[in-house]
C-alpha cells in the first residue's frame, strides 16, 4: 500500500484550519465559495442549525470574463441576503487565496451592502 504524503500547500488542509476559527450563525451565517474552472458558487450557511440560507452560482451570467461573472455574482447573493435580513457575514475563502474570482466576488458583495 502506498501512503502519500501531503504537501504544505495542500488545499485540504487549507480549508481545516480556516474551517476551525470560523463558523456562522443565523444572524452572521458563513458564505463558502467553491471555485471551479469553469464557475463559481457561493452558499449561506448557518452553522449553528446546519442548513443553507441561500446559494447562487455564476452559470446563468452569460456576458463577462471569469472576474466579472464572479462580482456580478456577489452583488446578486448580496441583494438577495438583504431581502432574508442579512446584512453580516463571514468570509469563507475555503483555502483558495485571496485574489482573482474570489476577491472579486467580495469585492461585489461589499459595493452592493453586506458587511465582510
């Protein structure tokens, strides 16, 4: 059988130790954002009940690069998180650094009014 080893970057272990100084709550749920090649999607979550409050993904944005998809995405998961009552939450970057896609889906949950 053969072990292997993980490495210091390892996406996995990224995530744990993000995971274990965060969670949500009803009134500050938690957004997760998972990035593939192709999209991007962010969720709600409110870690004390276990459940999603909301999720929204960037494949029905037709027009824009990658970067511009994922702000439009932030500003629509942020006017529909304002209609819930939801004007804080916690940035969940899942272990992928904080730049391209990922800042600028923030970056447009900031201009349209939730608190990062």
């Amino acid at each position: 059988m053969i072990k292997l080893r993980l490495s210091k970057n390892n996406i996995d272990r990224r995530r744990k130790l993000i995971r274990s100084k965060i969670s949500g709550t009803a009134t500050r749920p938690r957004i997760a954002i998972h990035r593939s090649n192709a999209s991007i999607y962010a969720q709600f979550i409110d870690d004390t009940t276990h459940t999603t409050l909301l999720s929204m993904d960037d494949r029905k944005i037709k027009k824009g690069t990658k970067v511009e998809k994922a702000n439009e995405l932030g500003k629509s998961i942020a006017k529909e998180a304002l209609k819930l009552d939801i004007k804080q939450v916690v940035f969940d970057r899942r272990g992928y650094k904080y730049h391209g896609r990922v800042k600028s889906l923030a970056e447009g949950a900031r201009e349209a009014g939730l608190i990062i």
